[in-house]
C-alpha cells in the first residue's frame, strides 16, 4: 500500500504497465501525425495540414499527462524512442508523399487499435480501483471515439 495515494503495489504496477503501453503508442502516433502535417498532398492540403497539427498538439498534451500519471502511481514511465517502439502496437510511416484520403484511414486504423488497448487498459485500472487512471482512460476514449467519427465522415 502506498500510503499516500492508498492503491496496493501491485495495481499500482499493473497500472502503469497498460499506462506505458499507452505512452508508447502515443509517441509513435505523435511522430506518424507530423509526418502527414509534412507530407500529406492535394487538394484538401490546408484542411489537413492544420487538422494534424492539431491532433499532435494535443497527443503532446495527452503523453506528458499519461506520463506524469505513472509517476505518481510511484514508477518511471519510459523515455526514450528506443523503449517506446519497442512497447509500441502502432507502426511508424515512411516519410513519403500521401493523400488526404490515405491518411485518415491509417489514422482510423490506429486510433480502433488505440480504443480497443484503451477499453482493456481501462478494466485493469478498475479492477485495481484506480478511478483517476479509469477517467484518463475514459477521457482518452471519449476523444479517439469522437475522432473516430469524424474519421468516418471525413471518408463518407
Ligand atoms: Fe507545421
């Protein structure tokens, strides 16, 4: 027990486990994001170029918090590239021209994976009565979900 924060080790650990695999994949979706911003062609540039840097702006904001989290449930999250893609499900792109159409399909494709690690993510931190590390990962999925949509919308 950590007298502090009053969650057993164990939960605190297995917390912190699913947390850094988050924080890896977020790494990696951080990088994918800023190479579509660079790279991503055609006539919906503009839209796109902004929309991108958007979402890295806010995967910048969102792996600091996950980070900080792990730290206060007492354990070192990782840092550095070489730890993060090798905990990573996500796979990084090549640095090559790409259409509006393309990225938002892989992007689609990485935030389903991203809902289904987090939906599981989230029964750990549960079932170990960790509610704060519960509503990061709502707050996670209520934004990938709502993106999710406008994924869909965008390619409809
Ligand atoms: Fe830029």
């Amino acid at each position: 027990m950590n007298v502090q924060i009053g969650l057993e080790a164990k939960g605190r650990e297995e917390v912190s486990k699913v947390l850094n695999q988050y924080l890896a994949n977020l790494h990696v979706l951080y990088t994918k994001l800023h190479n579509y911003h660079w790279n991503v062609e055609g006539k919906g540039f503009f839209q796109l170029h902004s929309k991108l840097e958007e979402l890295y702006d806010h995967t910048a904001e969102e792996l600091d918090e996950v980070a900080e989290r792990i730290l206060t449930l007492g354990f070192r999250p990782a840092a550095s590239m070489k730890e993060y893609l090798s905990l990573a499900t996500l796979q990084e792109a090549n640095s090559e021209a790409i259409t509006g159409d393309n990225v938002i399909k892989v992007l689609q494709g990485d935030f389903a994976t991203l809902i289904g690690e987090l939906r599981a993510a989230l029964k750990v931190a549960d079932d170990h009565d960790d509610q704060v590390s519960v509503d990061l990962f709502v707050g996670a999925l209520e934004n990938l979900e709502k993106t999710s949509w406008m994924f869909r919308a965008y390619l409809s």
